[in-house]
C-alpha cells in the first residue's frame, strides 16, 4: 500500500505537457549525466530505492486519479490542463503499470562525468508524454549518488594517507575511518535514509540508522551495514558542571570497561582533558582497559587543536614509530575528530599529522552536514534531458545547445549543452564511452525496470563489489 499518490510527484507546469509535444508524437526518450562538476566521476547509486518506494507494480489508482484532477484543477485556476484520460488509459490498458523502460548502469559503478548513466523511455505510443513526467521523481537520485561520490572521494583521501603514513598492517584498515554523523544536519528521514545509506558504499561507520535500515529494506542487506560505538555527548559530560566532568570521565570508563567507547572532551578545556584527567587521573584505567578510548575534541581550529591533543597525548601515553616512521599512540587511546571535516579540511588535517610525523592510523573522523546535506543537483551538475523522438514515424535526434553570453560579452556555447540520439555506455580500452551506434559488444547501460516491474535488483554486497572495483 502506498502512502503517496504518484500523480501529485511531478513538477505543475509537466501536466500541460501532453497537449504541447507536437501532434504526433509516439516516442520521447531521455536520458541522465553528470556534466561536470567537482570530482571527476561519479558513483551511480539510489536507482533501485526510487523504483521500489514509488514506480513499481500499480503505481496509482482510480482514487488517486481524482485527487490529482481535483488538486492541480486547484493549482492552475482552471480545468483544461489536466487531462485524466491519460492516467485513466494506463489503469485500463495498463492495470496502472507505468509503460517506460529504464536502463541504468549498475548501482556502485565509477562513471566519468559527460557519460550517460541512466535512460528512460516509454514503451507504449500513447505514453510518450510519460518519459518526462517521471523525471521530476528520478532526478532526485542526484543526491544518494552524490553522496556515494563525496564519501567515495574522501576514501581515496584516507588511503592515500594511510599508505603513506599507516602502519603496514593497517593499511586497508579504512572502513571505520568517516563516521557518519549527519543525521540531525539533513532536511528529511528519507534524506537520512539515502544519504546514510550511500555513505555506507563505501564506509561502515555510522550514527545514522536510516542508511542501514534503507540498505536491509530495498537492497537486501542481510544485517546492519552501518556499525557505532557507545559514545557521549555534552548533556552527559556537562551534567555536574565543570567541576564534576573527572567524576564523568570515571563513569565512562567503569561503564564499558571493554571495548571501544568515545567521550566528548571539549565541553569545558580539550587540553586539560587530554593532560590531567585522560592522561593522569585516569591513564592507569585506561591502558589496562581491553579496548580502546578515542577521545573526541568537537571546538576550535580542527589542525591546531588535534595536532596539540596529540602532543599532550603522546607525551602522557608515550607512543611507537610504526613501519613508515610515523608516531602511534597505545592502542587503549585513539581521537576522533568530528567538528569542521569536510573534503577540504580532511586533506589539511592529513597532510598536519604528516608534516608533524604523526601517522593517520590515530584519527578518525565523524562527518555530518557536509557529508549528507551540504551538497545540490549542481555538485556534480546533474541533467535529465530528451535526446530522441519520434513523431509521426519521423526518427529525430533531439538536442539542446544554448548560447552563452558572458559577463565580457562574450557569446560561447554552454556546458548545458545536451547529447543527441539513444546511447549505450561502452569501455574502450578500459574507459567508459557514450556511444550512438548500435553494434556494440556490451553495453553498460542494463534495463532495470520496465513495463511497472523490477527486472534487475541488486543487493548491498553487489553495489559494495562494484564500487570496490
């Protein structure tokens, strides 16, 4: 039973569209790319969520098509924009199942920007104007992939830097290295749950429960994808005042006195946390402890404050020089950083502890607002755009390639410039291609959905494997 009329998901002014396309019309075939943007590829993931929660089986009822008239008859002022004919005629001809075919690369696949990653397509003449209509909908699959790409591209960060710097052993030690903390930073559960989940191709640390609860639900995760640790926050910490965060500290440590567990340690002074309480008061407990303690600072300047909390630290803990000559801490004590991690900051922090000899295998980092919510459609310039037609039996390659003025007056022609044709998604030697023709070997580009019905699936492990490839 679905909780949304699918009707009333689409962008008003796309309800006038099947009485503007030429008369004639059978056919319109679109597709999506990345056009650009900040990084270089794109991880293509969150189809599969969009198919499942909205498009398949019987996508609307007689009901929903008369609160659909009733409404936008209410949004226009006037009853000659929607026509309920057409969504009548796929209850009957169709029992409600949407008559498009859509392709797709496979969900955790790296795409190079300016390639096609996704077609649509109707399959029934009489449903051309459908194509487009559902573009408001799948659009939105910009922002899990997105995400995916961000925590893709920081993951290329972390192992660099653990090659340099890491213990040989620890190398590919990376999967708890971003933590996701971006629950309470996104606009929406639904936000939380495809972010979350994106974030969780590539990492599986995680305070945010919708990501692994949207990965068991619609792609077939057998168990939590995302795993946390018992952690404080200040109203814990601050609750008797600054003169009783050591008794806290105590609490702590005699509450889970295995395993690892984070405390917060910037609610009053970071620094005299780290000297006097973690590493006097309490270092005793501490290194005697099976487990670990990852001290976090959550204030100030993120370089500065971290590469002065591991000064005190080794200084109270002492430390070894692994393999590659950087500093380790005993492994009963490690620091999270979770104020101020961005892609940008990430790199400056790294490259600190580097230049300061210290390895990267201390540090973890927790990620919020920037991971799940500081990103839009034109992060990676995401488009959706008609690439062919037919009307009247006429094959027609459509494009669009605007004009550019520019602030010097100069005219150019725009990056929105749109492909023309139907694709396929090639390798040639070794590199994605978007091609036009049709005698091609493999194509990438697999039907994932058609005719209402869910034709290819795949499961978190699949989307894993792809993206570790």
């Amino acid at each position: 039973m679905k909780n949304h009329n699918l009707l009333l998901l689409a962008d008003a002014y796309k309800y006038s569209h099947h009485k503007l396309y030429m008369p004639g019309t059978t056919y319109v075939y679109s597709y999506l790319e990345s056009r650009g943007g900040e990084f270089d590829e794109t991880i293509f993931f969150g189809l599969q969520y969009f198919l499942k929660e909205y498009l398949q089986g019987k996508a609307f009822t007689k009901e929903d098509v008369d609160e659909a008239e009733q409404f936008m008859n209410e949004v226009f002022g006037r009853n000659d924009v929607f026509d309920r004919k057409i969504y009548d005629y796929i209850l009957e001809k169709h029992d409600g199942y949407l008559p498009v075919r859509i392709r797709a690369v496979a969900e955790g696949t790296a795409v190079p920007n300016l390639n096609v990653l996704m077609t649509i397509e109707n399959t029934d003449p009489n449903c051309y104007w459908l194509t487009n209509f559902i573009e408001t909908l799948l659009m939105q699959v910009w922002y899990p992939t997105t995400v995916a790409t961000l925590s893709h591209e920081i993951k290329k960060v972390v192992l660099n830097y653990f090659k340099q710097t890491a213990s040989t052993e620890n190398e590919k030690s990376v999967q708890f290295v971003l933590n996701d903390f971006g629950f309470r930073g996104v606009s929406s559960v639904e936000s939380a749950g495809l972010g979350g989940a994106a974030h969780l191709v590539n990492f599986s640390g995680s305070d945010t429960i919708a990501g692994s609860m949207l990965a068991k639900k619609y792609y077939y995760a057998a168990k939590a994808v995302g795993f946390s640790i018992p952690a404080t926050e200040h109203s814990i910490v601050t609750l008797l005042g600054e003169e009783g965060e050591l008794e806290v500290f105590k609490q702590v440590l005699n509450t889970f006195p295995t395993g690892t567990i984070a405390c917060v340690s910037d609610s009053y002074n970071i620094f005299r946390a780290c000297e006097e309480y973690w590493g006097e008061e309490l270092k005793e407990q501490i290194l005697k402890r099976d487990g670990t303690l990852v001290i976090r600072p959550d204030s100030g300047d993120p370089v500065k404050t971290l590469l002065k909390v591991f000064e005190i630290l080794m200084d109270k803990f002492g430390y070894t020089v692994n393999d590659k000559g950087y500093k380790v801490l005993p492994p009963q004590v490690r620091v999270i950083q979770g104020d101020g991690i961005s892609y940008s900051s990430i790199k400056e922090i790294y490259e600190a502890l580097k230049q300061n000899g210290i390895s990267v295998e201390n540090l973890a980092l927790g990620m919020g607002g920037a991971l799940l919510q500081k990103v839009d459609r034109d992060t990676q310039k995401f488009a959706l755009k008609c690439s062919y037609a037919e009307v009247n039996g006429e094959k027609i390659n459509v494009m669009k390639s605007p004009v550019e003025l520019s602030a010097n007056g100069e005219l150019s022609i725009s990056y929105k410039k749109s492909k023309a044709g139907k694709f396929k998604l090639i390798k040639e030697n070794g590199a994605f291609k978007t091609v036009t023709t049709e005698t091609v070997e493999k194509d990438y580009l697999i039907t994932v959905f058609e005719n209402g019905r869910i034709v290819r699936e795949y499961t978190f492990d699949e989307v894993r494997a792809n993206v570790a490839l």
